[in-house]
C-alpha cells in the first residue's frame, strides 16, 4: 500500500520490524530486488522499527511513534496540508 499511495504522489513511509520486507518463506534474490527498488523508487524505507504506540495529533493527522522515529499518517481527502 505505501509503494501504491507513493507512486500516487503522497509522501509516504514503510516501516518492518525486520531487515527486509518479506523475510520468512520468499526467495533471497526476489527479496533483495525488491529492496533495491524499493530503495530507488518506493517510499521512506524504517527497516527494523516497531511501533509502540498510535495517536491522533490536534490537526487530525494519525501519528505513531517507535524507538527512533516520529511519522505521520494523512488518510486520503484529508482536509489538512
């Protein structure tokens, strides 16, 4: 989704837990083709964050915070910048 509404022109992020995106079970050399690309085409790439918690700011944007970053999330239409 974040590579869809990216490509759209929103300015988005991805965030995983792990390394990589898609790390049990897939192909090494799909998997690091896919970071590649991702890297030079796709959204903000927050390899190995989690979340620990979600909040709704004042002007109505979601936001959510983990260890090491602070981002924001805007629902599509929203009525802000």
């Amino acid at each position: 989704m974040a590579g869809i509404l990216h490509a759209l022109g929103s300015k988005t992020s991805l965030m995983f837990r792990g390394k990589t995106v898609m790390r049990h079970g897939f192909d090494h050399f799909i998997v690091e083709t896919l970071m590649q690309e991702l890297e030079k085409h796709g959204p903000t790439l927050l390899g190995q964050h989690t979340p620990t918690a979600l909040v709704k700011e004042a002007d109505g944007a979601c936001g959510h915070t983990c260890a090491f970053v602070r981002a924001y999330v805007r629902a599509c239409g929203h009525a802000g910048a």
